[in-house]
C-alpha cells in the first residue's frame, strides 16, 4: 500500500459526523476564548486601573471593594441573559444565539477601552463603566451555555465530556491571553504610559478577535438533537417554566456543585492580583506572569481531565477533586503569604489553579448538560452555570477582601472559605442524577 492510499483510507476513516463535531468544537473554542477574555480583561484591571482611576480619590481598600462591585455586578446580570438566550436558544436554536452573544461582547469591551476616567467626566466614568460591565454580563450569560451544547450535542455519548470541555478550554485561553497582554504591556511601557493608554489596547484588540470569531461561527450548523426535537414538534413553550416544574432539584444541586469552581478559580486569578501585590507585595509582572502560566497550563489539563472522565466517572471526579482544591487552600496560601518568594507564590497559583482545578471544571460541562433533556437543556445548564457564579465568581473578591481584612491581612480564613466550598460541593455533586 502506498503513502497515499494509508492516507486517504485515513481521511475516509473519519466521518462527516466526526468532522462536524470538531469544526463545532473548534468554533465554540474560539468563541468562548474571545468572550472570556472581553470578560477577564477586564477583572483583570478590576484591581490595578479602575480602582484608581474610575472612583473618587479615598481610601484604596473602599475603592477596590467598588471596582470589584463592578465586577461583580457582570456576574449579578448573567443569569438574566442566560435566560434570555437560553429560551431563544431552546425556541430557535443555539447557533444564531452565539453568533449574536459574540457580537454584543466584542462591541461593550471595545468601548471600555475608550472610557474617559472620573478625572475626565466625574460620576459618568464608573456609570458608564459599569453599564458595559451589565451588558459583557448579559453577553457571557448567553455564551456559554450555547457552546457547551453545541459540543455536547454533537457528540457521541462516550466523548461528551471531552468535546464539551472544548468551551472550558475557551476560558483557559481567554485568561491566558488577557493576562498576557496586560502582562505584556506591562513589560513593554512605563507605568505612567501604561496607566495612561496602555491598559486600553487591551480591550481595543477584542474588535480583532471578534472579526476571527464571527468568521468561524458562521459556518456551523445547527445541532443534530435539537434539529431533531424541532422536526418532532418537541421545542418547548416555555423552558423555564418547565425547567422550574421538571428539574428544581437538578438545579439546585448544580448551584451547590458549582461553588468550588467559581471560588478555587477567583481566589487564584483574580484575588492575587490586590491580594500579592499590596498585602504581600510581590510585582505585578510576576503576579500576572504565574496566572497566565496557569492559564497556559490549563489549555492541556482541562482537555486531559476531561477525557479521563469519559472513561471512567465524571462524578467520582469531580467529588474527589472537590474536596482536594478545598484542602489545598491551605497550603497554597501559605506559600503565597509566608514563602517571601514570588517564584514560589507563582507555582502555588500554578499547581492550585493549572492542575488541581481542571479535573473539576473540565467535566463540569457534560456533567451540567446530563441533569436536563433536550427540550430545556440551554435554560437549564445557563441556570444552573449562571446563578451558581453569582454565590461563587461575583461575590468571592469582595468576600475574600473582607475576610483578607478582617483577619489582620492574613489569608486563613479565605482559605477556609474554600475548603467549605469544596465540602459542600462534593456533598451536592455525590447526589446529582443523569436524565434517562
């Protein structure tokens, strides 16, 4: 047999399904990294430009406790536009959502970047700023439930929590490439430059990727199930009516399962970068530079992980790795806090965030999509994602500053705020059920 004929058999071999699958993967990959860096670059300033440049003059631990209000209030609005997004989503489609969803974020982070300051236009600048925020919130509300689904339910049951992991992926590369940039900007300009307008090229940038993402989007189809339900007449009316009336404990227990996930990733890429730099003063390079190393990190954990759960149980992983991320709180604060090394408190970040968090969050996905049958399954998963950030993601920088605070700006207590999460996120994924 000649080269040629081993590799046509090999083309042959992969069918159009499986072409389909990974063109969609592929593009909710893209997608999702796009939104969650409009979506990260901005907690990512959250505590070095706006709380300084965006409030009044006072006090820096009031003015980073409103700049990461702000960033909490992304959070506080994305259920609303889950729900939005996932009923058209459920009633029409998910593919004409994403590309909807893409376009909404790519426009309010553009913006950001041209905000004048509250030096500039007074009460305007935090107004303003966090009117964008609402809208990136609304935007990510949307996006991620319509990804995961167009992975997952183009999928062979067997590799669902791998392809839905590809969306996962999207927030690894997203926090890879916002802290990057920010980091190296940071290296290339002065810090008067880049308080000046160096922050503001990245935000600028998304306009780019947001031109890349509509281009690959666009040629996707529409999922097979949902095609499917559409021709048998099975699109729900209401999907959130049946979602409340069908699924209420499924939803519950995901707003439990999620709290680990969203507190053990806000306390190591969001958190450190007040938290290291004024508390325990190591530089905001290396802050930025151990995050995106973890970032970088997760691009193959998450993968990885998540293809280890489609061979064995997503659930027993999870509830493992639930409880380890809590425990290692621990001792991942006392490196950060006591080890006088920023090289050591960056491989704390690393280890915590690049490879202890992946096998939590890479299945989730799949794990989110299995409690709810087609008909209501983007209400559902958005419901659950959504909501479930607002008691972790949204409220977790100002909690940990709080307890950070009032424990004498030691980290104990932030960590057992995440060992509580892990508890009672494993109790909550232990008693989760897949629908027949």
């Amino acid at each position: 047999m000649t080269a040629f004929e081993r590799t046509s058999g090999a083309l042959a071999a992969v069918s159009p399904r499986d072409r389909e699958v990974r063109r969609v993967a592929l593009a909710s990959l893209v997608g999702t990294t796009i939104e969650w860096y409009d979506f990260l670059i901005y907690a990512t300033m959250a505590g070095v430009i706006f709380n300084q440049y965006f409030f009044p003059k006072g006090d820096a631990f009031v003015n980073t406790l409103l700049a990461y209000g702000t960033f909490a209030a992304g959070f506080l609005i994305r259920p609303f536009g889950g729900l939005l997004f996932g009923h058209f989503g459920d009633r029409i489609g998910r593919k004409p959502l994403l590309v909807l969803t893409l376009m909404i974020m790519g426009a309010a982070t553009f913006l950001i970047g041209l905000l004048p300051t509250y030096e500039s236009i007074g009460v305007w600048a935090p107004v303003l700023l966090l009117a964008l925020r609402l809208i990136q919130g609304i935007a990510l509300g949307g996006e991620w439930g319509g990804a995961v689904l167009m992975s997952y339910e183009f999928a062979e049951p067997g590799e669902r929590a791998y392809y839905a992991s590809f969306p996962q992926i999207g927030l690894a590369i997203g926090l890879c490439c916002s802290t990057g940039v920010v980091t190296l900007l940071s290296y290339m300009l002065s810090n008067a430059d880049f308080v000046a307008w160096g922050w503001r090229v990245a935000f600028m940038l998304s306009i780019v990727l947001l031109a890349v993402g509509l281009f690959i989007r666009l040629r996707v189809l529409e999922t097979p199930e949902f095609t499917k339900a559409q021709a048998n007449r099975q699109v729900a009316r209401v999907p959130m009516w049946e979602v409340i009336r069908d699924y209420p404990g499924a939803v519950l227990l995901g707003w439990g399962a999620r709290l680990i996930d969203g507190i053990a990733f806000t306390v190591y890429a969001i958190f450190p970068l007040s938290y290291l730099t004024s508390v325990v003063k190591i530089p905001r390079t290396t802050v930025l530079a151990g995050i995106t190393l973890a970032a970088f990190v997760l691009i193959f954990t998450i993968p990885f992980s998540s293809r280890l759960a489609d061979r064995g149980s997503r659930k027993r992983m999870y509830i493992v790795f639930s409880l380890i991320n809590g425990l290692a709180a621990f001792p991942a604060f006392w490196l950060m806090h006591y080890s006088g090394s920023g090289v050591l408190a960056s491989a704390a970040i690393v280890v915590a965030l690049g490879i202890l968090w992946a096998p939590v969050y890479g299945p989730q996905a799949a794990m989110f999509c299995d409690l709810f049958d087609t008909r209501v399954r983007y209400t559902g998963v958005s419901l659950v994602y959504q909501i479930g950030a607002i008691f972790s993601v949204s409220l977790t920088p100002v909690a940990a500053t709080a307890l950070l605070h009032a424990n004498g700006d030691k980290p104990w207590l932030v960590a057992a705020y995440v060992a509580v999460a892990g508890v009672i996120s494993a109790v909550c994924a232990g008693f989760m059920r897949r629908v027949p």
